[in-house]
C-alpha cells in the first residue's frame, strides 16, 4: 500500500458506550489496539482484563463500513502485553492465534476463531512458583515466543507448551530491570531488540547481546523496527516526549527524534506505514500526530535533529494509547482512555471535576 499524505482523517465507526464505557469506580478503560496480521480484525485491550476482537465489515466494493464484535477472552489479571501471531499454518492449521501475558499467569495462547484456550507456557521463579512475564514476541514465522521479564529473556517454540524454554539473562548488562517491550528485526531474522523500564534498550544477535543503546530520558516501553530493518525506533513513558530513531548502520547513532506529549506511564504505541514513508503516534493530549520519515535528515555532529511535524489531527477527548495502521488498506485504527486519580474539585458545586472522559475504538479512512 503507497502511503496517503495524512493530513487529514474521516471517521467511519466508533465503538464505546456498550463495550467501553468509562467507570470512575472500577476504572474500565482501554489500552491500545492491534490490526490482525491479514487486515480482517482489530484486537483490543482494556483496563477489566478482557481482550476483544472486532471484524471489520466490508461493502461490494471492499470498503470498510463498520465493525462487529466477535468474541472476547478473559484474563485473570492485569494484561501486560497481547499480539497476533504473524503466521500461524505452521503448526496450527488455519487457526487465528493471540498471544497474551497477565499479571501472576501463565502465557496463554488462543484461538481467535472461538476463543478456545490452545497452549500456556510457563516461566517459573526462584521458588518454582508461576510468575508472569511482561512483554512478548513471536518470531517472523511464529514458531517462537520471545518473553520478558525482570531480569531475563525466555523462548519457547510454540509447539511446545508448558515450561521447556531457553533463558538469556539479561541482569548484568541492562541493570536488572524489567524486559518491557521486544521487537524482531523484519529483515534480518536473527536479530531483535528489547527495551527496558531503566531506559536502556538492548540489541541482540543470535541470542547474544551486540550493542546497548541509551538516550532515554524514561522507561522505554515499546520499540519497533523500520521495514527494511535498519532502524530503530523507541519510545518511552511519562517524562520522556521523544520518540527516538538509531541507525543500526552506525549503531549507537541516532538519526533523529520526534516530539509527541507522553504524560502518563502507560504504554502509548506508535506505527509506522508499510512503505516506512509516514510514522503515526497516540498522545497523552488526545490527538495523533504524524512525520513524514523519507525526508532530508541533517546528520551534522553534535547537532540533535528534530523532525518536523506532518500532521497532528485531534481524534479523541482523552488520551490516545493504541493506534495501528491496517497492513494495506487507507485505514488507521485508534483507542482511548486512561486512569484519572482526582475527581472532587472544590471550587465545582457540583463535587465533580472537569474531565474528558473517553473510552473508546475508532476506525479512520486516511486522506
């Protein structure tokens, strides 16, 4: 798909009240958003530990009109991270698999068809009891799960459940901190990155520690390769604005940053397009903002460049965690929500204050 200019959006559907709706006592909300690897579903996270898949409903024409609600799959906890499996005929058959983590769980693996719980894969602590982990990956083909946690990198093969894994500790080198987010390399398969809650972010070749970046200001919590695999993009939680891109050909080199507005220590994703013309990012201030990334990069020494805006465009009241671009429609898919710890305002004689409540999924065409 050849990416469109992105300067401006139409919205086609929003999902909220009936799945999403906010709730001041329990704090129901959402937490980011996923395409399915072939365009058809959305997946979403939210704050009650129900991850929901959507359909996307299509015209005469193939064009998006809507979505319908499929199935939804509960976890006992917290969810820490959930991804689609990019392939799975492998081992599988024809079978949709979500891959998911939660607090105090084991790493389950379903079906997205019906919801049937197909596999769990176990990591165990230092007094053999189950302990969760905090960021997954598959490999390019899907036979292996990159897990992390404090500390340490699992994998396991995905047709082998239960608790037969490979362990890389990671203590030493990236100053005992939490595995927070991974991402593999699209081009060279050997290769992946991880980032780490201490802001450092770790490149890996073979299993085997090669480079460590660090630049962040905080916690670096979702990382994602370019296209053709020779860039790096990071970005990081409250206090921390920049989403960063290194150059893997001189690695330890930035090429450039860009500015969005991160004021909570939630996950806030970013996406870059198939082509890696545009790269796309949710804000704190409920807006997506866009860069343009084939542009003339100045590579001066000593000089920081800031890449200049393409667009910002507002799409929600409240923060906007998830956004994902479809894998080759005109389509962008966008969620909202996040925690709100103060609601008594004094000076409001109705008791409450003023705040822009909105949890909710929508789908955009991209103009």
């Amino acid at each position: 798909m050849q990416s469109p200019y992105f300067k401006s959006l139409q919205c086609i559907c929003t999902i909220s009240d009936e799945f999403f709706a906010y709730d001041k006592e329990f704090q129901q909300c959402l937490k980011g958003c996923k395409w399915s690897p072939d365009g058809s579903s959305i997946l979403t996270n939210s704050e009650d530990n129900i991850l929901r898949i959507f359909n996307l409903e299509v015209d005469d024409l193939n064009q998006c009109i809507g979505l319908q609600k499929s199935l939804q799959l509960k976890e006992g906890g917290t969810i820490y991270d959930y991804l689609w499996c990019p392939n799975t005929s492998i081992s599988h058959g024809n079978n949709s698999l979500i891959l998911s983590t939660s607090n105090r769980s084991p790493i389950h693996l379903w079906n997205a068809k019906n919801g049937k719980l197909e596999a769990t894969y176990r990591v165990y602590d230092h007094v053999d009891e189950v302990a969760h982990v905090n960021s997954l990956c598959f490999n390019w083909s899907g036979e292996e799960i990159y897990c992390g946690s404090l500390g340490k990198i699992n994998i396991f093969y995905t047709d082998q459940p239960g608790r037969n894994f490979t362990e890389i500790p990671t203590k030493k080198d990236l100053h005992r901190s939490i595995i927070s987010t991974i991402a593999m390399n699209p081009v060279d398969r050997s290769v992946f990155a991880v980032g780490t809650y201490s802001k450092d972010i770790g490149i890996y070749g073979g299993n085997q520690l090669m480079y460590i970046l660090r630049g962040h200001k905080s916690g670096v919590t979702h990382v994602k390769f370019s296209p053709d695999g020779l860039r790096l993009y990071s970005g990081g939680r409250k206090g921390d604005d920049d989403i960063v891109c290194w150059d893997l050909r001189n690695v330890g080199q930035t090429l450039f940053s860009v500015k969005r507005t991160v004021t909570t220590n939630q996950r806030i994703y970013f996406d870059i397009s198939s082509d890696g013309k545009f790269l796309v990012s949710g804000n704190s201030s409920g807006d997506i903002k866009t860069w343009k990334l084939d542009q003339i990069i100045n590579t001066q020494e000593d000089v920081e460049c800031v890449l200049p805006l393409n667009s910002s465009i507002q799409t929600h009241y409240d923060c906007v965690n998830g956004v994902s671009l479809h894998p080759y429609q005109p389509l962008v898919a966008t969620a909202s929500g996040q925690r709100h710890n103060n609601f008594i305002c004094d000076d409001d004689e109705n008791g409450e204050k003023s705040i822009n409540f909105d949890s909710s999924l929508k789908i955009w065409k991209i103009n």
